[in-house]
C-alpha cells in the first residue's frame, strides 16, 4: 500500500494537540510566562533599587520588609533577582538569535550545495567541535572583556556548531524530495528552493532545540558571570550574584542561595518546555504514519 504523507495543517494540529496534552509543557510555560512578566514589569513589582546601595541593612536575614533577604551591601535580593529576570531573557534570546542564524545558514548552504563548499563548511564545524566548549567560552569571553554583550557573544560563538549539523542532515534528506526536485524543474532559484521549500521543512527540529538552547544559554552565561567573565558588578545577573555570595555561605547563606534556586527553576522550565515541544513536533508520534 502506497504510504500517504502527512498534510501539514494535520500535521500541526497533532502537534498542538499533543503539546497541550504534555503536563511538562504546561509547567514549563508557566515558568517561562513568569519569567516574562517579571521581566517586563520589574520596576513596578518592587520599590528598592536593584544597585542602590544601604549600609545600615548589610546582611539583613528574610524578613517582611525583604524577604529575600539583603546582600552585603545592602541591597534588597529580591529586587535584584526579579531584575535578573530581564538580563537573562537577554541573554538567553541574544545567543539563540546568533546560533540560529549562524548555524541554519551553514547547515542550509552544506546540506543543499554539497560538494566542496559542504566539506569546508563540515571540516570547520567538526574542528571546533574538537575543541572544549568550556574552553572556547573561556577563552572568547578573555579575549573579548566582561560585560553583557560580550558574554553573549562567547556563548553564541558555541552553541551554532550543534544547529549546523542538525540542519545540514535535514537538509541533506529534505532536498530529494519529489517536491524539491519540481522547483527546480519549473526554473526556481536556488535562494527560492532553498528559503521556500527546504527551510520550512527543517525548522521543526530546529525550533524544539532552539527552546532547550536558551536553558543552555542562562547557564552558560551564568558560569561566566561566575568566573568573573560576564556580567559585572553592579549588574544584578544572576550568575555575578551566585559570585558574590560565595564568601557568605556559612553567614548569610540567602545571598547565594536564591540566585542558585532562580538560575535552576528558569533552566527546568525551558527544559521541560523544549522536551515537550520536541516529542510534540517529532512525526513519529503522528497517529496514522505508516
């Protein structure tokens, strides 16, 4: 019997039925959904100042007034947290955009022109793939200086490595199809075929792991924040946070506690959203495939 494919709004609907069926991807939108809103209206969620200074609340313990607590310069931990929320929504779109974009279009150009320009783009990736990530990180972020935008940059420089390689396998079982070969049968460029017919196809892969990359991505900055090679103070990031409270752990253990419990909750979220997503677009699991 000859096999049917999948019409896609069938294929899409599937889709959102099963990821609305998914408890992880109910519990991780409503972590993202927080993250957001917290993000967005920090200023009118709190009235401390997030990088004010007050010596006569050092190292206050949760209270009513504070009920996170203070750091030791005074400092409301709690504002400084919901603050943090904006830097990491930052940084976890600024490096997928780098990696997305930097990543599909290598894997794009490998997978469909083959050849030549397919080994040197593949030789390139597979070398820096020898190289340690936690090293590469290090040392662009050294090399480039703290500060956020230069954090984002190192960790974008690791994570475009994983979606060429995704993209180019797509890629390379996308561009035989019987559809494929009717573009160019008709006289369609290859940028049309390429950008109409072979993306679309591709990016449901792509947008599953593009989810679990901004988990990887707040993590990977919150290290270097850690290290000293992110965010600098008084910036309330939460990794530079998680730094500063390494000298008060046995005194004033909520200065590293919470930013820890914040980075941990915000990467489960975005882990539990990004699996879900990605058993909900996987094909596989489409009733009817044969």
């Amino acid at each position: 019997m000859e096999q049917r494919p999948i019409r896609a709004d069938t294929y899409f609907k599937g889709a959102v039925r099963r990821l609305k069926k998914d408890k992880g991807a109910f519990i991780g939108c409503i972590i993202i959904a927080v993250l957001v809103i917290l993000a967005i209206f920090a200023p009118l969620l709190t009235p401390y100042d997030p990088v004010k200074q007050d010596y006569d609340k050092l190292l206050l313990p949760p209270s009513s007034s504070h009920p996170l607590g203070t750091d030791q310069y005074g400092r409301d931990l709690l504002t400084r947290i919901i603050f943090g929320c904006r830097y990491a929504m930052v940084i976890g779109v600024g490096v997928v955009t780098i990696q997305f974009v930097v990543g599909v279009t290598l894997g794009l150009l490998a997978g469909y022109y083959g050849g030549f320009l397919d080994a040197i783009i593949m030789r390139f990736t597979d070398v820096m793939l020898a190289i340690p990530s936690v090293v590469l990180a290090i040392t662009i972020a050294g090399f480039l200086g703290g500060g956020l935008q230069n954090v984002i940059i190192a960790v974008g420089a690791i994570g475009w490595r994983a979606y060429t390689r995704l993209v180019r396998a797509e890629v390379l079982a996308t561009k035989e199809e019987t559809f494929v070969e009717s573009a160019r049968a008709i006289g369609c460029s290859s940028l049309r075929i390429i950008l109409r017919h072979i993306l679309p196809y591709t990016l449901a892969p792509v947008i599953a792991y593009t989810s679990l990359s901004v988990a990887i991505a707040i993590l990977w900055a919150a290290a270097l924040s850690f290290l000293g090679l992110g965010a600098q103070p008084p910036t309330p990031e939460w990794g530079a946070m998680l730094a500063d409270g390494r000298e008060f752990l046995l005194d004033a253990w909520w200065i590293a506690t919470f930013p820890g419990v914040a980075i941990a909750i915000t990467v489960l979220g975005f882990n539990f959203f990004g699996d879900a997503l990605r058993n909900a677009l996987d094909p596989k699991m489409e009733k009817g495939l044969r």
